[in-house]
C-alpha cells in the first residue's frame, strides 16, 4: 500500500489559507475552537482595521465589541475546512496560496 503522506494530491500545511471576511465576522470564536492545528486567535480590530472598513460594517463590529477572529499562523492550516463549516457567519474562506 502506497503512504498516503507521500501522495502529490495531499494537501501540505501552507498550500491553502483562510481568509476572513472582516464585514462578516462577529467573533463567536467558532474556528478557534474547531481548529486542530491553532491557525485562529481573537483580538480587537486596530484603529486602522476599523477604518478600512465601510460604515455598516464599523457599526456591525461595533456592536460585537471590535472583537474578531485572526488567522495568526495561516502557514499552519492543512485546509480541513473545519472553519469554513463552524462559522456561523460564513465569513471564512480557503484560498491557494500558489506558493508550491
């Protein structure tokens, strides 16, 4: 049988990244608690993330105290899609990185 770790199909940690929405996320912080691989942590959005966001959006996370979920290690993702399923505000998104 052939060792399914050396199959080119695998996908390797780093190949592929979240990707978060910042006009959707209201940090429920259900990627980090699903992540196997500790890719998530929360914080309070900076000054600039903030601005950088359109007004409703501002309002939004406001509302949620500016606390939102960050893929601090996305070199650590192995595209599980655990994150993309847990989040209830489908805010989360897996994209190649093209790095390989």
């Amino acid at each position: 049988m052939a060792n399914p770790n050396l199959d080119p199909r695998r996908k390797q940690p780093g190949d592929w990244i979240p990707a978060i929405d910042r006009q959707r996320c209201e940090g429920k912080e259900d990627c980090v608690a699903i992540c196997p691989y500790d890719v998530f942590a929360m914080r309070k959005l900076d000054d600039t993330e903030k601005n950088a966001l359109p007004f409703l959006a501002r309002w939004k996370a406001r509302l949620h105290g500016n606390w939102q979920a960050f893929a601090l290690r996305p070199e650590a993702c192995h595209a599980c899609g655990l994150c993309v399923t847990a989040c209830p505000e489908h805010a989360i998104k897996l994209v190649k990185t093209g790095s390989r």
